[in-house]
C-alpha cells in the first residue's frame, strides 16, 4: 500500500543524495557503461538519471514498481551471496511514494521504449509509448511534496547538492571504467570519461580528489587469505580538506564502517605515531558469501562474516606498506 511504502521510504529516502544513491546503483546493477545525472534546486525540483544498460522490459515496467519486486534474487542461495547492489526491491516505489515519478526504458532488443508515472498516489499509469535509447531513465520530481514533515527537514539547496555530489563523487571513484556525468541547473559539475586506463583512472582520481591526492600517496596492494586490499594511502593531514577524504569499498560498494575505520586508524598509528585524519581511497574484495549488505536499507553498512579476520588484515597490510616507508 501506499502508506507501507512511504514508511519505507522513511528508511531509504532520508533525501535527494539517497534517492541518486539507489537509482545509481540499478544503473550500475544493469550493466550501464554511462550515466548521466542532472539536477534542479539540489535535486529536490529535479532528480533525473539516466543510462544505457539493459533496459526494463514492457510487461515489467509497472512491475518495477511494485513492492519487494526485484528481478535480482533467484533464490536462497542467491540471498546469502547478494553480488548486486539491489536486492530488496523497495527502492523505486519508495521513491515513488515521495514523489513525481517518470519511469521510461528501453530494453535492449526493443524497438522502442516505454514510459509509467507514478504521481505519489502509489498508483501506476498505464505504459505509454516513448522515445529513448536503449536503456533507463528515471525522473524525480519533487521530492517528499506529499510528505511535508519530512520536506521540512531538507537543508538548503547548497547542502544537498554537496550531499549529491559526495554520492556521484564515491561512485565515479569506485567505478572509473563508467562514464559519468553530473550537471545541476544545466550546469556541469562533472563530466568523466569512462576509464579504460591506468592513466585515465590517475585523472579521474585528480578530478576527483585533487592533484596533491596523488601526488602523497603511497600505492598499496595486499593479498592473503581469500582477500585483496588495494588503493592508495596518504599521511595524515596532508590538506585541510582530507577530514572527508576516507574512502573505503567493499566489493564495490561505498562503506562507512567502525571496524574497518578501526583497523586503519590503528595502522597509522602504530606506525606514523599519530592518525588525526588520515586520507586513503581504498578497495577491498572478498568473497560475497563473507560479507553480510543486508544490514540497513541505505546499505552504507557491512557485516563481516569473520570480523576479526577482516580486522587484522586490514591492519597487518596497512601496518607493512606504511613501514616500508614513502609517506
Ligand atoms: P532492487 O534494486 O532492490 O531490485 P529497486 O526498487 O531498486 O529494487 O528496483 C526494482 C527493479 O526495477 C529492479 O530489480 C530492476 O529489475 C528494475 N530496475 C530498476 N532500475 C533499473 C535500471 N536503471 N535499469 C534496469 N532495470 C532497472
Ligand atoms: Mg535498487
């Protein structure tokens, strides 16, 4: 029901930066190779995001939209080894339930694409003929106008538009072999090539985190056990900014978590003496039978099947890279 699905929402839509978050995460789970964002008012006017992946069938557009519907779990086995980003299918008629919402996409194979809306009144149109490329677009518009309390709590346009761009930033990091773009009032804020190189990748790293970035940064790639730790370290409080440059990802996925914060603070403090805002930008993989993502709807947290084992790793390859020196 409708009401089911803004408590929902209450979870996953907390503002305009977790609505891009879940919407940029079904781009990538459908295989995009490009995704453009653009925005109006810190996206709460507009939120529309677009890709060229595989695109959604007719008969599953409306579909797409209804509760726990997701194409992307096949059974039990696949619930212990979520390898996508989505797996709940509460995303999209959350968002919906909040908003003005335009679902149009082309399937691959297609010869033309369809559209729904959604107007906030958790009823779906009936689908409409349109004209786009193979793959999606979603358009959002005015976020929560049929929730005022929570419209009450957004900040000004400024500050989700920083909130916005910190998402998109963390994505183009994790994903630098997609194309991505990101324009605000028809203004571009970030336009990256997709990255087939190491060289490329170097440049969108600058892009992203600034030259000096790169140019304090030790290189770091460690493998044991089933895990691999990889990605660049750099002294703490290089720059004034670097209090939010904290990068870690887990198989993909943007993670905010104590035990692995734990394990990297130690490192440098066990071998710099001294770990007040240390910046690092770093990838670990590991089998997703290890790793629980199920946690929290908005999916910033992780559960490791083998805490302490994750822990020291972190530490142990951290501990040995900054004690061979550079930094
Ligand atoms: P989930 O991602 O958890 O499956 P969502 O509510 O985010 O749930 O999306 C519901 C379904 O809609 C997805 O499982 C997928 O089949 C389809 N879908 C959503 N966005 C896209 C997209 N950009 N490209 C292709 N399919 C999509
Ligand atoms: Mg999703």
């Amino acid at each position: 029901s409708q009401l089911i699905d803004q408590i929902a929402a209450g979870e996953v839509v907390e503002r305009p930066a977790s609505v891009a978050k879940e919407l940029i995460e079904n781009s990538l789970d459908a295989g995009a190779r490009r995704i453009e964002v653009d925005l109006e008012q810190g996206g709460v006017k507009l939120l529309r995001i677009r890709d060229d992946g595989h695109g959604i069938p007719a008969e599953e557009l409306a579909l797409a939209l209804a509760r726990h519907a997701t194409s992307k779990i096949g059974g039990l086995a696949d619930l212990e080894a979520v390898a996508s980003l989505g797996f709940r299918g509460e995303a999209l008629p959350s968002i919906a339930s909040v908003s003005r919402l335009t679902l149009t996409s082309r399937a691959a194979g297609a010869d033309h694409a369809w559209q729904v809306r959604v107007d906030g009144d958790g009823r779906v149109g009936e689908p409409q003929p349109a004209a786009h490329p193979q793959g999606t677009t979603v358009e959002v518009r005015d976020l929560f106008f049929n929730v005022p309390a929570r419209r009450k709590f957004l900040r000004t346009e400024k500050t989700e538009l920083g909130h916005l761009e910190q998402v998109v930033r963390r994505m183009a990091l994790v994903r630098p072999e997609i194309g991505l773009r990101l324009t605000h009032a028809g203004r571009s804020l970030l336009d990256l090539p997709a990255a087939a190189d190491e060289a490329v990748v170097e440049r969108r790293l600058e892009a992203l985190l600034g030259a000096a970035f790169l140019g304090h940064a030790l290189r770091l790639d460690a493998a044991a056990v089933g895990l691999r730790l990889h990605g660049w370290l750099v002294r703490p409080a290089f720059s004034r900014s670097q209090a939010d440059m904290q990068f870690f990802f887990v198989n993909g996925r943007p993670v905010r978590d104590k035990l692995v914060a734990h394990a990297v603070r130690r490192a440098f403090q066990d071998v710099l003496h001294h770990a007040r805002h240390p910046a690092y930008l770093l990838y670990l993989e590991l089998p997703a039978r290890l790793v629980d993502v199920n946690v929290h709807p908005a999916k910033q947290e992780v559960r490791f099947r083998e805490g302490r084992q994750v822990h020291d790793f972190i530490f142990r390859s951290l501990q040995r890279r900054l004690a061979e020196g550079g930094l």
